[in-house]
C-alpha cells in the first residue's frame, strides 16, 4: 500500500472561499493509486475547510453572508486582541470542517458532479493557509 | 492490509434524518477487517452526514426544527432558480458533515451505545443520495 | 503498514473545552508512525471534537458563549426528559465535529503551531467521555 503526505500553500484574498479542487486532485493522481483515501487538513484556526457546489458563485457569496450574519463582528467578545474579525473567524471554524476525508475509486476523488473542494479564509486580510494531504490507499 | 470502496444508494423522502447504521455495519461485517477505519462521503452539497442519538425520535425532530429556524427560507438569497429551499440546503450541508471517519475495532464500528449513521436530507423533495465507503484495515 | 486503535477516556468538569493535544500526541509518539494519518471519534451524542486556538483561554470562554446563544436551553424542544441542556448538546455535538483526521508527518501530528485538540462537553454536569483512536501509516 502507498501512504504519502504533502502540505500545499493557498494564498487568501480575504474572506471567501478559495478553489483548491484542481491542486488537490492533480496531486492525488501523482500518487497512482487506484483505491484509497485522501485526507485534507487544514492547519490554522481562523480558516476551514469545506466542499460545496462549484457551478454558482452565487452560492458562496450567499454561504459568506450567512455566516457573517450568524457570527457578527462586535459581538462584545473577549478576545479582540487581534481585530474584530479574529474571534468570529475562530468561530465560523468551529462551526465548518477542519478536516476532511475524500475516497478515491477508480484513481479518481469520489466527488459528486457538482462539489468543490474549498478553502474558507475567515480572517478579513489574505493570508497563506497550509493545507496538510494524506493518501492511504 | 485491506483497502475496500463501495458506493451506497439511500432515498430519502425529503427533508430528515435517514439512518443507515445497518446498512453500513453490514457493509464494514463483510470486509473481514479486525482493526482500520471507515470512512463515509456524502457524494452531494445538499444533502450531508451526522452521528446522533438513535434511541428517543424526538431528537431527530427537534434537530430538524432547529435547522429550519436557523437556516430559513426566503432569506433573501442570490442563489434560489432551484427552489427555495435549496441554498438553505447548502448551508445547512456547510454547517454539517461532508465526511465521517469511525475507527473498526474487533471487527466493528466503534460508535457508541446511542450513536446511530444518518444521511441528512435537506431538500423538500425525496432524492436518492450516493454515499461513498472506504475501509483501510 | 502499522494500523493501530486505542480508546482515551477523558473526564469533563461540565461544559466547556477540555484539551487533549498532549496524551493524543503522545500516544502517536508511541506507535513510530513517520507518516500516516490519525483519526479521533468520540463515541457520544451530547459531546463532540474540535480544533481550536490554545493560546488564548479567553477564545474558548467566548466560543461557549456564543454556542449557548445560538443553542438556548428552554426553546420548546420535545426531547427534554434528561433534562434542559440535553437537547442543545446534541445540537452542539450535531454543528461541531464527532470525527477529526490529521496527517502524521515525520513522526508528528502536523497540527499548526496555534491549533489544539479540544474535547467539546456540552452537558451541565460532569462526564466520562471516549474518544477511539486509530492510526494507519
């Protein structure tokens, strides 16, 4: 059996999702393994990981605006140390995935039709998000 | 070590918890695996997974009404040429689980007493869901 | 390959985060994985996993804060015999994580250098929780 790793950088513009379907799957097909699993982690607190529809950007700017209206800014939190937009960005990561699991059949991620893999930058500047990736298969 | 995929088909009758704890303890039985880790996706970014209480009906009840009122329809979303309750599916999908790993320990799951597998159903409409497995063991 | 499993059991004082980044990583340590993959599922309802900063206390006073407003005790639930805060923990337990998975790279969980690995209690009084662990690598 194969069991790899590798750690990809996204840089963020900001708040939004951030595409990483194509990076990730062009990884995995490097590994040659018909079989398996991948594994995706995302190695910071303030952003996430999620897989959600890739066919209607609409889609993600209503998925930002909910969570924005779910999680304000100003809320009278305790740690505002570094901005307002900090805690809520913890928190908008507890409530999405910090990791995420992916079979691979056929050398190809069992993605259905229309999901994308993304990357949830919370914090209101860019950043550079490493995202650690494992497959055992 | 083994290293296995299948895909399950579940209908779901619209909006609601479907279990399918036997269904895929059946699957995981008929692998033959003493120790490893399952891994179930949910192939679709409207519908997702849980692991909740599989004893009290109530509890299912007042998960879905708790959803419904945090995620409402008609809230103003871009996102609404497939129905009003589609981008409340999304989000509720988001808010949810994609994947879910369970550790196989003597030969099955290690869930809890009162743990039970649901595929989530957030659509108005029945649908039938593809859920992809993976064991490593 | 090595493909191990063990159980934790982990003492919760009431709600709040308790953090166990240390006896997880330790036992990693103990199986000589260079790279693989850790799985946590905690085999409860009314508990979940969650990764969040460990720097700063006062991040984890405001998370509980802000899922006790969102999840309030009282709001009409039918599933209300085990008492008042049952049925908001499986919600909580519903929006947080039951599975978690995490690269091993180089003997080391590649966990960020802010991130811990909490057990989130979401019931009044203190528990015993069980979180099984499996590594493949």
């Amino acid at each position: 059996m194969i069991n790899t790793n590798t750690t990809l950088t996204i840089a963020t513009p900001g708040p939004g999702l951030v595409e990483v379907t194509d990076e990730v799957s062009n990884w995995v097909a490097g590994q040659a393994v018909a079989n398996g699993l991948l594994t995706l982690f995302i190695r910071h607190t303030s952003a996430s990981l999620t897989i959600q529809e890739n066919a209607d950007p609409d889609v993600q700017a209503d998925l930002l605006a909910f969570f924005r209206h779910l999680v304000p800014e100003g809320a009278g939190y305790r740690h505002d140390a570094e901005g307002p937009d900090d805690m809520p960005a913890h928190i908008k990561a507890a409530l999405t995935q910090t990791s995420l699991s992916i079979p691979i059949m056929g050398g190809r991620l069992a993605l259905g039709t229309w999901q994308g893999i993304y990357v949830f930058e919370h914090r209101a500047r860019p950043h550079r998000r490493e995202v650690a990736l494992n497959v055992v298969g």
